[in-house]
C-alpha cells in the first residue's frame, strides 16, 4: 500500500489496512454460497477509500468518481436484475414497482418496497436462536427433557450455525421432530450475494419468511503483517453491519433504505441469524466474525427491545461470545432510546448520525429532527457519553454543496468541542433518485482540517463496496425496480426544493409523514 493506510468505513471502527484479498487464501468464500459478482471481481477495480499517511487524514479519495445519477437496474418480470448475473429469482412476494407507493410523501418515490402486503408478519414460528434467556430450559422442561439438551443445542445453534434440524446430530430424532414444529431452525434465506472490493466486501440480501427482504454486510480487514518496530501488529478482523428493520421510517433523502420506507420490525432471531449466516460461510477458512455493526436497513432504536435481546445473545458467551465492545449501534437521533440505553449502562458502542449540525438543514437530511433537533439530540449523546465513560461516534455524510460548508464545519465543530465524542466523514455513497453527489476528496479533507483545528477527533472513512450497491437498501430497492420517470423527477424536485429553504435558514414545516410518526410514538413510550 506504498506506506498508505486506508480508513475503512462507513461502517467500520478503528485502524485498518486493506490487503489484496484475491492473495489471501482465507478470504476465499465458502463453495456452498451463492455468489454474483456484480461488477467488482469482473472489472477488477481497486478499493474505493480515502487515504491517510503517517497517521493523518490527507482524505485523497481513490475510489470511482461518484454518480448519484447511476441508474437503478432495472428489474424484469421475474425480478432478477438485469444486467448483473444474479442468483435466484426475486421472491413471488417481492413488491411490484408501484406498490404500495405511500401518496403522501413525495420522497417515497419506491414506496415500500422491502416488504409486500403479506411482509407486514413476522413468521409464525419463533426462532430457536432468538430465545430469551431460559426460555428455552423452560420449553425442554415442559417437554421432560433433561436439561443438559439447552447445551446441546445452543452448541449446534452457535458454534455449528445449524440451519436445519438434521443438524442436530446429537439430539434424539423425536426432539428434533419437536423443536421443528415448535420453532424456526433459520428465520432468514440468503437470497443473493454480491462481492466487491477484491472480495473484500460481501453484500448479501437475505429474504424472510414473509417476503420481506433485508441487507447485510461483510467487511473483511485482512491482518497487518508487518507492523514495524513502533506499531502494534493488527489482527484480520471480519465486521458484519447488519440490519434491525425491513425498510425504514427515518427516510432520509440520501438513503436507499429511506426511500423504501417502513416494513416491519425484525424479530430477535432474524437479526442474530443475520450474524450465524456470515459465520457459517466464514467457519470454512478457520474466520470468524469480529465486530458487529447496527448499520444496515433501519432505525435500531426503534426496534429497541429486539435489538438489545439480539446484543444479549450475540454477547453471551454460551451463544456467540462477541465482547460487548465489539458491537456498535447507530441511531438517527432517537432521544428516548438513547436516554433509556443510558440508564441501562454501557452495552455497546453509541454512534449518531448527525449529518448536519444546523436544525434546518437536518430537518431535511435526517427528517426525524422534525421531532428531535440536533441539541436534544447532541444532549442526549453527551449525557450517555459522560455516564458510561464511553465515547460517542457521530457518522456525518458528506453531501456536495449541501452539507460541506465552512459554515458546517464550523457549527459542528462548536457543537461537538468538549466532548467525549468522535466525528466520522463519510462521503456519500452514489445511491439513485438523489439529485446529490458526495463531495469531492479536497472538500473533505478541508472541512476535516477546520473540525480537527478546532479540537475535534475526526476521521475520514472509506465507501466499501460501491460496485455492490454499497450504501444499504440498495439491493433491495434494485428489486423493488424503478418508479415511474414522473415519481423520480418529483422525488428530485423536492428534495431540491427542501434542501434549498434549508440552506437559506428556513426550518422544515412539513410533518413528519404518517409511518415516521407512527414510530415515533411508539418510541416515545419506552
Ligand atoms: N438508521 C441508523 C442505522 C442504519 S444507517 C442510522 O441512520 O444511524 C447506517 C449509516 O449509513 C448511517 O450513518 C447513515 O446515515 C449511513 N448512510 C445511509 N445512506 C448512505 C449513503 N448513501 N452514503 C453514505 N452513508 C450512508
Ligand atoms: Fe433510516 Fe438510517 Fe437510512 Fe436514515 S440513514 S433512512 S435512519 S436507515
């Protein structure tokens, strides 16, 4: 890497260095996973990222120029993507184009796309690995069986990422028929996988037991072989961001999941099974998952009660054994749900997505402001940050012209100056339908310099896997198809026109739409 070291991100923490995986025999993908090269491997192209030399964010972007204007794939009859060598067919639930378009919000353009009428369930079985703690001693009592069978099955559960119950070697076949009826071995299929970045990148969308469809990301941090004298040597690290919701309510602007809008909650099992897929393609080459990130479809503090049931059993060490330290959930904002992660103590690492310190201009970028400004939200951050002694990670995307100001910089900058806090710049992932465009490599690194000068910790992380529809929903929206051409240039005009009031100061007096809402209430009453 010529001396160079690449900051990963945006869902990434910490020191990295990217190797070249076709080199290493570990980052091999297991033979049994079903893999379409998008068009990384083929073009062979090189890690999009930023640079940093001798520790210091020079933010010289290598990646592709970006183009939000990359047009969505267009999907045929059956729902494969045209185009990019995809795996299976689209499931028969999966949305039509205009399904369900929600009328009232403009932004909406693809409506709710994650999730069809009938990907409004959960599944009726409950998951065997999202079971409360002794819930399962409690189910093997009632059926006399000894206890030492929760051993058993955790182990086939955790350490063999069993998806059947053929799995279950060591269990009686009568129990194995038992606990099919019961539950659910596997809550989630693997429906298409993409590799990017030299395979250090594996995006894959996972379909539900009731059509809906979700994302996650595997992010491999080959180790540093050579550290020199002074530097410490870096273990291969294998990051998982995983998602919590199918959809979104938040929508942001310049998020594909956003403009799918919501579809559902996921189930405690259907997050952890998220984590024992990637294991199991892993297990092969002796990998294992390091890190877990909440950054994948939806608002993990709106689904507070199943994502902190799912870090429990990722951290416990009779199931996954993940140290707590090893997981980190962002949140839009959702003030309620960070006040109540602070009274529980540190669980996790907090991250905000910021993306504007100024309330008009969040308004538009991260519409849930509309309830929770950026004070009360930074409030709240502060509080959980002082009371667990725990840094907070503030994620800002860079937008061209919209967010990159020297006036930001400088609002964030007397924002944040103080705390126990940490900025990340992510130059916006290309996703389709924005009329925006990360900013450039100079810009970022200007609007870095200003934070840092005035005292405080900022990184600028790379954009993995673009040539995979990196930015999350990406390939779900891909299969939710293209809105009609009026939708989309509506869609625009809007977020033009919002962005532009914004800019002149003007805050935001749409409310909040009728699902975002709806969630927020239900937020509030935790
Ligand atoms: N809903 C939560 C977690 C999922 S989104 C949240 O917003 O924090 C995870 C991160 O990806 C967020 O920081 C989000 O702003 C960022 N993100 C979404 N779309 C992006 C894009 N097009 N480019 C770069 N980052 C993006
Ligand atoms: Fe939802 Fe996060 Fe996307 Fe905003 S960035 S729409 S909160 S998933």
């Amino acid at each position: 890497m010529n001396g160079y070291r690449m900051r990963p991100g945006p869902c990434e923490w910490g020191d990295s260095e990217l190797g070249r995986a076709e080199d290493d025999p570990r980052l091999r993908i297991a033979p049994a996973v079903r893999v379409s090269d998008g068009n990384g491997l083929a073009s062979g192209r090189g890690h999009p990222g930023f640079l940093e030399v001798g520790g210091r964010d020079l933010g010289a972007y290598s990646g592709p120029a970006c183009d939000n204007r990359r047009p969505v794939i267009p999907t045929d009859a059956t729902g494969e993507t045209a185009g990019a060598p995809s795996v299976t067919p689209a499931p028969k639930s999966a949305p039509s184009r205009a399904a369900g378009r929600d009328a009232g919000d403009p932004t909406r353009v693809r409506g709710r796309a994650a999730h069809s009428d009938t990907a409004r369930r959960p599944p009726a079985r409950p998951g065997l690995s999202g079971l409360a703690d002794g819930a399962l001693e409690a189910w093997l009592e009632a059926e006399g069986q000894p206890a030492y069978r929760a051993r058993q099955i955790r182990d086939a559960v955790w350490r063999q990422h069993a998806q059947t119950s053929e799995e279950l070697l060591t269990l009686p076949a009568a129990l194995r028929t038992r606990i099919d009826e019961a539950f659910a071995m596997d809550t989630i299929a693997e429906d298409e996988v993409k590799v990017s970045d030299n395979g250090l990148t594996e995006k894959t969308l996972h379909l539900l037991a009731d059509g809906a469809l979700i994302e996650s990301v595997l992010m491999h941090y080959p180790a540093r072989g050579f550290a020199g004298p002074s530097r410490p040597i870096h273990r291969e690290r294998n990051t998982l961001c995983i998602s919590s919701q199918a959809g979104c309510a938040v929508g942001c602007p310049f998020c594909a999941t956003g403009e799918l809008g919501f579809g559902r909650d996921l189930e405690t099992a259907e997050i952890v099974d998220q984590v024992r897929h990637a294991a199991r393609r892993l297990a092969p080459a002796g990998r294992h998952i390091t890190n877990v990130v909440f950054m994948g479809m939806g608002e993990p503090l709106l689904n507070l009660d199943r994502v902190l049931e799912a870090v429990a059993i990722l951290s416990d060490p009779r199931q996954f054994g993940l140290g707590a330290r090893h997981v980190v959930v962002s949140t839009s904002g959702v003030v309620p749900g960070i006040r109540r992660l602070t009274k529980l103590g540190p669980q996790f690492t907090l991250a905000v997505s910021l993306h504007a310190a100024r309330d008009p201009l969040r308004d538009v970028l991260v519409p849930l402001n509309r309830r929770w400004p950026v004070a009360e939200v930074v409030a709240a951050a502060r509080d959980h940050a002082v009371a667990t002694g725990r840094r907070v990670s503030y994620e800002y995307v860079m937008i061209s012209g919209v967010n990159d100001t020297d006036l930001d910089a400088d609002a964030l900058a007397t924002l944040l100056r103080g705390d126990l806090a940490h900025v990340n710049l992510i130059p916006m992932n290309p996703v389709a339908h924005t009329p925006w465009q990360a900013s450039p490599p100079d810009r970022v690194a200007q609007f870095a310099a200003q934070v840092r000068h005035r005292g405080v910790g900022v990184t600028v992380r790379a954009n993995r896997g673009q040539d995979a529809g990196a930015a999350c929903g990406q390939l779900a929206a891909d299969r939710a198809g293209e809105p009609p051409a009026p939708a989309v240039a509506h869609r625009r005009e809007v977020i033009v026109r919002q962005s532009e009031a914004a800019l002149r100061g003007s805050r935001s007096l749409d409310s909040l739409p009728a699902d975002l809402a709806q969630a927020v209430s239900n937020g509030e009453g935790h």
